[in-house]
C-alpha cells in the first residue's frame, strides 16, 4: 500500500460525498450564526463529518454492505432499514438536486417553470441511469477540482476582503442548530451507502490487497476526505458569517451562494459556479438512482426489470418532489432524517466499538432505546410539539432534538454490563 493509492481512495470519497447540497447549507448557517459560528461549525462539523468519517471507518471494518451494519439487530430489521434509506435517498437529496440546479442555474437566465426544469433534468436522469454511461465518471473527476478550486478563491477573498466583525446570533442554541443542519448533508447515510460502492471498487482495483491492507487503505483515504470536507465546510460557514451584512437573513440558500460568489469573484464566477454546480447535481442524482435499482435489483435476483421499474419510479418521484424549492424539500426532509439519523448514527458507532461490546443483544437493546427516543423529536418536527411538550420536558437533551442520546447511551452502558455478568456467569 502507498502513499498514491490512499490519495486517491480520498479523493474518490471526498467527491462522493461533496454534492451541491452541500455546498448551500453551511454559508446559511454561517449566515444566521454570526458571532457564534465557531460554535455551529464544531455542531456541524460533528454530524457532517466525525460521524461520517467514523461510518467509513466501520465499513473498513465490516468490509460488507449497507445491509450489514444492522444485521445484528436483526436480518428483517436490516432489510426494512435499508429499503428505508433508499426510499429516503431518492425521494428528498436526489429531487433536491434538481430544485438547486433550477433555482442557480435555470431560474436566474430563462425564468422557467420549476416543473419544466424537473421534467426534464428527470428525463436526462433516468436516460443516464438505463445506460449507464461512463461520461458521468468522467465529468465527476473534472467536477470536483474546479469546484474546491472556486470555493477555495471564494472562501480566501472572504477572509481577506471583509472585516471579522459579526452580528449577534439568530440561534437559540448554536450547537444543536449546526448538528441538525449537519443531518441535511446527507453525509452519515452516505458513509454508509458510499462505503459500499468504496468496498466493491477497492476489491476489484486491489486484488491483491490483504483484507488488513484493504482496511488501512480505507481509513488513510477516509482521514484525506474528512480533513477536505472540515476545511470545506469551515472556510464556507465563516464565509457566511463574514458577508452577514449583505445579505437578508431571510435568503435563500442557493441566492446566499450565487450572492457570495458575485461579492467575492464577480459575474462570470457566479456563472461558471452554477454551471458546475448543476453538473455535480445531475452526477449525485443519477448516483442515488443507479444505486438504488442496482439495490432493488439484487434483492430480486438481478432482475433488469426490476432495476428498470425502479429507475423509473425514483425519476418520477424526482419529479414530483424536484419542482418544489430547496427550503421546502430541507423543511420535509427534517422528519425523515430525525427518525433516520439517529438509527443511523448508533449503528455507526456500535460497528465501530470493539467486538466484545457490540453483542447481538447490545445492539438490540441499543438501536430500540434509539427507536423509541426519537420518536419524540420526530413528532416534535412534524409540528405537534406542544402535544408532547410535557414527555419532552422529562427527556435530557430533547428541547434540542437530541433527545435519543442520553437513553442509547446509558442503554449501551447497562446492557453491556448485563451482558459482562451473564457472561462471567456462564463461563463458571
């Protein structure tokens, strides 16, 4: 293993993960955060990040598939979290895809229908996943380079053209605001997803590869693309606190980053970002598409036709869910993702820890308390607070949709040492 092939595994990553959703939602919080944005970016940086990388980190572990992070649990608990995953990937990022491409690079020029761009960007979608051209690979290689290298002169100007003066916070509480807006990223479903694609292209490229080379290859590349999306992410939240004077609070986060790039690099810049921008969109979506028909047809024995159904159906939900804005679609996906993450998250963290304390019956015990703690947050985000406010008020941490955490934690700590005794006790 060298130095070259780490490199490259990081950089793969690093581009997989790096989507336009991405590039919208930490200049907002920037935005809002003002004085306070160091606070948001650690809130941030931790769910869009640290878990992610430590999501990377298990798959180099397991060096399986999505459906083995929580087969543990149970295999009918792993099938239902993955069709769920999936059904959440092609029906909120991937239609988002298609509202950011309208509302940069469409609306600005031609001034169309939002269900014209949809339509359409959909057709292309679904044309692209029934072929499977390579082109997408090649422009996903292209696409990132010159991306980082705009943001890195947007973000380099920002800090050397403006004053670091910052107005107060908007936020009741800066850290929770950063590690929800974190959930919106995606980032810890597709450390998940991604590693699995990641596995697959690594076992085919480095045959050769011991399965403990194949794991460091995973973490060295995973620790590169960690450390690019911290820098990325960082430089773009203090951007948008830095230029919070121009801009109204109540922008939208597409017209906050067209808004960014034209204070900071002009016209042409701001057309060149929204043309990338809308590349990387359609790269993402055709991604989320393919992989999910590739995951629905293997459940069906390869069948084509199933993958075909499959493509076809997420481009018509794409459809339906991409002529809505941006705001709209993060506002719907919050629901999702405060049931979603935190599964997520504790799956994550229990393939993570050592053997000895991730038994099949802690993960049960673990992922349950889980459940059942979100599901608070969840009804809280779907707008019915007030008729839960009193269980919220006895949950630690759940006034910051956090509620979940405490009760996985204290459930990890005691079903361990239930399961250390029995164990003892077996053993004399």
């Amino acid at each position: 293993m060298n130095k070259k092939s780490v490199l490259l595994i990081g950089f793969a990553l690093f581009s997989l993960f790096f989507g336009a959703g991405n590039l919208i939602l930490p200049p907002f919080l920037g935005l809002n955060a003002g004085e306070s944005w160091w606070i948001v970016a650690i809130g941030f940086c931790l769910s869009a990040v640290f878990i992610p990388l430590l999501g990377l980190l298990a798959h180099a572990k397991l060096q399986g598939t999505l459906f083995d992070f929580g087969k543990k649990v149970s295999p009918t608990f792993s099938l239902v979290y993955c069709l769920l995953v999936y059904l959440i990937s092609i029906t909120l990022p991937s239609p988002r895809t298609a509202s950011v491409t309208h509302e940069m690079a469409i609306q600005p020029i031609f001034n169309s229908s939002p269900w014209l761009t949809s339509i359409l960007y959909f057709i292309l979608v679904l044309i692209f996943v029934l072929n499977r051209s390579k082109i997408l690979d090649v422009i996903g290689k292209l696409l990132t380079p010159a991306i980082i290298l705009l943001l890195m002169a947007i973000i380099i100007e920002a800090l050397f053209g403006f004053d670091f003066s910052f107005d107060p916070t908007q936020f009741e509480n800066s850290f929770s605001a950063g590690i929800l807006e974190g959930y919106q990223t995606f980032d810890a479903i597709g450390a998940v997803v991604v590693g699995g694609v990641i596995i697959i292209s690594i076992n085919l490229k480095f045959k050769d590869y011991s399965k403990a080379d194949k794991k460091r290859l995973i973490i060295g590349g995973s620790l590169v693309a960690a450390f690019g999306l911290l820098l990325m992410y960082v430089g773009l939240i203090l951007t948008g606190a830095l230029t919070q004077t121009n801009f109204e609070l109540d922008v939208t986060r597409t017209a906050l980053l067209s808004g960014i790039s034209k204070l900071t690099l002009g016209t042409t810049a701001t057309l060149f970002l929204s043309i990338l921008v809308s590349l990387a969109c359609f790269t993402t979506a055709v991604g989320i598409v393919t992989g999910t028909a590739d995951y629905i047809k293997g459940r069906f024995h390869d069948s084509q036709l199933a993958y075909k159904i499959t493509a076809v159906i997420g481009c018509v939900l794409g459809v339906l869910m991409g002529q809505f804005d941006v705001g709209y679609i993060i506002a719907v996906a919050l629901p999702a993702l405060m049931f979603i993450y935190p599964v997520t998250i504790v799956l994550i963290l229990l393939n993570v820890v050592p053997e000895k304390y991730a038994s099949t019956a802690v993960f049960k015990a673990v992922v349950m308390a889980t459940i059942i703690f979100s599901i608070p947050d969840f009804i809280g985000s779907l707008g019915y607070g007030n008729s839960i406010l009193a269980l919220q008020n006895l949950i630690p941490l759940s006034k910051f949709h956090l509620g979940w955490m405490i009760p996985a934690l204290v459930t990890f700590i005691f079903s361990n040492a239930f399961y250390q005794v029995n164990t003892q006790e077996n053993k004399l």
